[in-house]
C-alpha cells in the first residue's frame, strides 16, 4: 500500500519537526485504507529532509534541482533530519522518533 498524502509543512511547525509529522501522516492514511473490521497488525512510516540555513530540501524533482541542490551544499555542513512512525493495531497506538545528523560537503567543482 502506498500513501497519498501532501508533504505541505504547516507554517507553525519547524522545519526539524517536518520529517516525524510526514511519517505519521503517512502511518494514517496506510491506516484508514483499511476496512474498519479488518485487523491491523504493524504500519510504519519514514520521512527525512535536509536542512540547511531553517531551509527544508525535500527530493529533487529532476536532474537540474539536483544539482542546483549539490551547488547549494558544497562545502557546507547540513543537517540530515529522518523521522519514522510506527503503528501498532493490536493496541491501536502510534509511535514516531525523529534523529538528526549533520553532514558536511566537500567543496565541489563544476566538474564533479
């Protein structure tokens, strides 16, 4: 099953709360796909973006935001921001952890 959800970021939340929110969002519409009497076992779902200057980098589009994105990195430290969410049906409960993580570019050429 896959998830039909809008990554829209509300304009209160932080851009470091986005990924855990996506997740479980994710996790809910996997959730009401389901017929009300069939069980539920386990749904998990995942979300990570990278942030840089409170600026959230979700995947490129295409090859060209790519590599505006790769410019834009180089030699730079980001952080990498994954959240995950896990649904339990059996006790109809939702679970979501967030880990952050700081990466750093080399400076790149044009070439590279």
């Amino acid at each position: 099953m896959s998830p039909n959800i809008e990554e829209i970021k509300p304009d209160d939340m932080s851009v470091y709360d986005a990924p855990e929110y996506f997740a479980s969002q994710k996790v809910n519409a996997i959730v009401r796909q389901f017929p009300p009497e069939q069980t539920i076992g386990w749904v998990f779902g995942a979300d990570t973006a990278i942030v840089l200057n409170d600026k959230m980098y979700g995947k490129p589009q295409n090859i060209d935001e790519a590599k505006e994105f790769l410019k834009t990195f180089s030699g730079k430290t980001h952080e990498v921001v994954s959240g995950i969410a896990l649904f339990n049906g059996n006790l109809n409960y939702l679970s979501t952890r967030v880990s952050k993580n700081s990466v750093t570019f080399k400076e790149l050429t044009e070439k590279e």
